[in-house]
C-alpha cells in the first residue's frame, strides 16, 4: 500500500556533501523517526541511510536482498526488511523474485526516475482522496470577515499521502481521511475513534464560514484549551487549516483595552502613548468614556472608517490582544484541494531538485 510522509524542511546548504543530501532526503521523506537530540554522526550511520547511500543509490540495477544485507551490517534480516518496507510504501523501491531471497531495487532503475513515480502516484492519490473534501463542505457563505487580515504564515508542513483502504469499525469516512492525511498525528490510536474531539473540531471547521477561536471550540467540545490549540496547530502543519486574526472581535478588544487604559493611565496618556492623536481618534471616544457608557457598539461604528491595520495598531499601543481564529483555507472546496497540491508540489520539487544532485554526485 503506497504511504509517504514527506516534512517540510529547508533544502541543504552544502550541495556536494552526498552524506548530507541523503541525510535530508531521509528526513524529509520521514523514513526514520529521531527521538531526543540528534546524534553525533548526524544519522550517517543508520541502517537506512547506509542501505541508499551504500547499496540503492550507486548501484541502482542491481537488485539487493535482505540475507546479505544483514550479513553485511550485522543487523537481523527482519531489520532490514523494515526499512525496505518503508521505502517500498513510500514508492522508492521495488521487488522483485530472486533464487530464494526477494530483490530489492529504486523503481525505473536509478533515483531520479523512483522520486518522479513517486510523485504522479503522490499527486494522483492526493487528488482521489481531496475529492472527500467537495462532499463533506458545509461552510456558508460568510466565509470573509468584514475587515480581513493576512492570516499567519504557515508552519513547515507535515504532509502524509496514503492510499485507500476499506473503513473498519472503529472509524467512519471523515477520520479514516483525517488519518491518512495526517491530521491525526503520526499515531492516531483512540482519536481515530468518530467521538474523539480531533474528529469533532474538524467537523466544527467543515460547518463554520468564520474562524472558530480556541475558547469557543474548548466549550463547545467541554474540551481543555490547551489540548484544542495543540490540535489546531497539528491542523495547521497539513496545510489545510490556517490561522487568522479575528477582526470580528476587534472593536471588543479596543473597547475593553480603552476602559482599562483610560481608568489606570487617564486621558493624557491615551493621547500620547495610547496613539490617538497618532491615529486622529475621534473625541467621541472620550466623551463616552468619561461618561462611563461607553460600548463596544459605539467603537466599533466610531472606527468604520479606519483602515483594520491602522486599528490593530491603536490596539497594540494600548496593550490590547485580538483574538486568534481557525478556518479551512480557501473561500471553496475546489481552492482548498487547490491549495493542498500546490503544497505537496512544492515539497515534491524540492525532493526532486536534491535527487537531480545526487545523481549528478
């Protein structure tokens, strides 16, 4: 079955160091896990490493077995077999029947032609499988906030491409794409169950048009809040959920941050340090505040006309926090999947780019 985790991570400094280029190949695709610091030979010396850099990679038409793989590494043949499974799965190495032992060798014969098949079938399967997306949407169409911000850059994506497989009894339709697309971390276990609040909260993001905070899906789900952010931001690394502020709740976050800097630093300050005469700030603001009725209404009519970036400033200057919010990316299910390949595209060019080199080495 194929099966590829692939990790954004920046490609090499040095282009020469064959070592180093296998080491980021190998991060990159996830075909070994690190735990703790990294070690001081930087992973050169692990099995699968030693098995491309040593055997796969300059020997490319020559098929490999397990039995004198092990003999050769002083490593049981079962280890061996593990990390040819991995990089079978992942559509790097192919097998064929030998005399008594199953060859082992990189698809079409050398690197460059194994990462292209691994690509198509990458892309292809992405594509069969993002097709869950269109059935399962049910945003409205209040999508875009009246004030819209950039959302926050990505983080380095965690992307994982697995091939269908039939739904067993612990899962349904949604988790069963959650897990083969890495939403639910490395190891799902229990949170592939269709009760686990992973499943409930990109349920929430398939319904919601506006972005969806920490604190109203941690009482929503009567979840904790920290374990809803870690969530999210696993959400975040696939690529398919993003970050962005919520300019819905900020004439509420300018509202409570000028009556609490207006009762501890009064007027004066305000003006000055507070950045209203920075950001001609209407007197009507004032009126109201020294009257004690003012609402987060009247701010918000007040500040109409002022730009949203211009507000977070005045917001920042008064020591005031805006509320994040959570939200599949894309105004559509088509700009979603869009937005998906073209983030498995990017990290597959990279891919290729590093094996062009080796081959070139």
């Amino acid at each position: 079955m194929f099966d590829i985790r692939l990790d954004e991570i920046p490609l090499p400094a040095s282009e020469r160091d064959l070592d180093t280029l296998v080491s980021w190949l190998i991060d990159t695709l996830c075909l070994h896990r690190r735990r703790g610091e990294s070690t001081a030979d930087g992973g050169r010396f692990s099995p699968i490493h030693r098995i491309l850099k040593d055997h796969l990679i300059p020997n490319p038409t020559i098929g490999i077995n397990s039995k004198d793989l092990s003999d050769e590494m002083a490593l049981t043949p079962a280890a061996i077999h593990h990390h040819l499974t991995r990089l079978t799965s992942g559509g790097l190495v192919s097998s064929s029947g030998g005399n008594s032992w199953r060859l082992h060798h990189l698809c079409g014969g050398d690197l460059l032609k194994a990462v292209d098949t691994m690509s198509q079938r990458s892309k292809l399967i992405q594509k069969q499988r993002m097709e869950y997306i269109e059935q399962a949407w049910q945003r409205g169409n209040d999508i875009i906030m009246e004030m819209e911000l950039a959302p926050d850059p990505m983080p380095a994506l965690n992307l994982r491409v697995k091939e269908w497989s039939p739904i067993s009894s612990s899962e349904c339709e949604l988790s069963r794409f959650m897990a083969d697309f890495g939403l639910l971390g490395e190891r799902p276990g229990k949170e592939i169950s269709p009760d686990s609040i992973s499943v409930k909260l990109f349920e929430m993001l398939l319904n919601s048009g506006p972005p969806i905070s920490i604190d109203e899906a941690a009482k929503s789900l009567a979840a904790p809040k920290p374990r809803i952010g870690r969530i999210l931001e696993r959400f975040r690394a696939t690529g398919l959920v993003e970050r962005i502020a919520r300019t819905d709740r900020l004439a509420t976050a300018l509202w409570s941050a000028m009556n609490t800097q207006y009762l501890r630093r009064g007027e004066d300050w305000m003006l000055k340090r507070g950045g209203f005469e920075r950001l001609d700030a209407p007197n009507s603001i004032f009126k109201k505040l020294k009257k004690g009725n003012l609402t987060a209404e009247f701010v918000k009519s007040e500040f109409k006309q002022i730009p949203a970036q211009e507000q977070m400033l005045l917001l920042n200057l008064l020591g005031g926090r805006l509320a994040l919010g959570y939200r599949l990316v894309g105004d559509s299910p088509q700009s979603t999947i869009r937005k998906s390949q073209e983030n498995l595209d990017r990290i597959l060019q990279r891919i290729r780019r590093v094996a062009t080199i080796i081959e070139q080495s």
